[in-house]
C-alpha cells in the first residue's frame, strides 16, 4: 500500500508517519506544503492513501485537487471542531481529528483496506467544504419548531428552549417557561439541526442549551452534572467520555 502524509506541521507529520508504522503501513513520502505537493504529484505516480492535513502553511489543501486530478483516496486530519466536520460526513469522507487516536486511525485504515481494490478519482465539491469549514457561520439551523397542542399548533423559539431529551421513546423540549413540547425529531436527527455553539449532547438522552446553565457540579465516576434555571424534572449528566469535549464547548 502506497501512503502519503500531507502536512505542514512536521512534528505532526512524524508521529503520524510512527502512528502508521505501529500498523505495519508505511508512509515514507510526507509532504508540507500546497506547492510542494503539486510538484510531487506531477512528478510521482499516484499513491493509494493520502492522509491530507486541511490548512497547510501556504493555502488550503483542496487547491491541490483543484489544480490536479488525484486519483488517491483521502482521509483529512484536521484540528477542526465537530461543527465544522458535518462538511465531510455529508461527503462521506473520513477524518481524524487531532490529536489523532490510536483506535480512530487503526479504524480508518481498516476501513480503507476493506473498499474495492480499483481506484477512483476524488470527486467531491471543494467548494461547499470550504465554505461550511472557512465560513461555518452562514450555516442554516434551526430557529423554531412547531409543535401541536391540543387541535393547535404552537410555535417555540429555540432560545426559549432550555433542553431537550428523550423519554419513553418520545423526544421532547423543555422552555423557559417550565413547559414539555413533544417533538417529532429523534435526539440524532437534531444534530444536524442544532447550532452547535449554542446545544450540546451531554449524553445519549440530553441536549442542553448553553444559555440555561445555571450550575455545573462534580458527580460520580469523573462525571459532571448540570443544573439548569427551570428543568429539575431529573438529574442532567454528562456522559464521562463526552466531559472534556462539554469543557471546551463551554469555552
């Protein structure tokens, strides 16, 4: 298998080329910059796996698939939050994020090595990647649910909203003014349609708005656990593997 690393970050670059190694692939050409990697690709034939860091020191990388056609598969690493990262879900591309993981590379490479032999070119919109990735704040989310109430329909804002959970296979929303709405959305559907700068998934059966903390307490097992102004319906926990993304969220 024929692997490239494309990264400005040469400390990076090396543990990574390590991180492979420890998995029996080797990835002896690494890269730096877009003008370097243009002239490699002209000049080298195509490898099988690029590992395609996104901002490199002189531009984007997508200028390098702007410029050339690589008939390479890509995974990105990129330091890029999750909010950012719905560009390559929607384009069903794989990507690390760094610090890069040991289980998470291991998995991509797996993952790699189980597609069809046959190469293919890379053919993705570059441009709506860079435009969810260089300007995330013209993304579109949700700003109001309707719900029924009774023979009405009841318009919520979703700054009034201070959480939503799941319960008893329904999904509901729960407003400042101390009110359940259900919803007709499941928790995994509203990832894609929550900003993120505002709610975050504590857990597998909670989302909280940022706005409506009104404590945060240690709990058991390294965990943490969330008062909220209005709900005290039950207790709000976040989950032990999700505390230090919530951390930085709250940053």
């Amino acid at each position: 298998m024929n692997v490239i690393i494309i990264e400005d970050e040469k400390p990076s670059a090396r543990r990574l080329q390590r991180m492979l190694k420890s998995l029996d692939v080797e990835a002896e050409t690494m890269l730096h910059s877009v003008e370097e990697s243009l002239e490699w690709f002209q000049n080298n034939e195509h490898p099988d796996l690029i590992f395609l860091d996104i901002q490199l020191s002189d531009g984007l990388s997508f200028e390098i698939f702007e410029t050339l056609d690589i008939n390479s598969a890509v995974i990105f690493t990129t330091a890029y939050d999750e909010y950012a990262l719905q560009a390559f879900k929607l384009n069903s591309i794989d990507y690390l994020l760094k610090p890069i993981d040991d289980d998470d590379l291991r998995n991509a490479v797996n993952k790699f090595k189980g597609r069809t032999p046959q190469k293919q070119a890379v053919t993705l919109d570059f441009n709506d990647i860079k435009k969810l990735l260089v300007n995330p704040i013209e993304r579109e989310y949700k700003k109001r649910f309707s719900v029924k109430v009774g023979q009405h329909l009841k318009l919520i804002n979703i700054e009034d909203i201070e959480c939503i959970y799941s319960e008893n296979k329904g999904t509901y929303a729960y407003t400042n003014e101390s009110r359940n709405y259900l919803l007709d959305l499941t928790l995994d559907q509203l990832e894609e349609e929550l900003e993120p700068h505002v709610f975050f998934r504590v857990s597998r059966k909670f989302y909280v708005n940022i706005n409506a903390i009104k404590d945060i307490i240690s709990y058991t097992n390294s965990r943490l656990q969330i008062k909220l102004s209005h709900f005290n319906e039950q207790d709000i926990i976040v989950a032990r593997e999700r505390v230090k993304d919530f951390k930085n969220w709250l940053e």
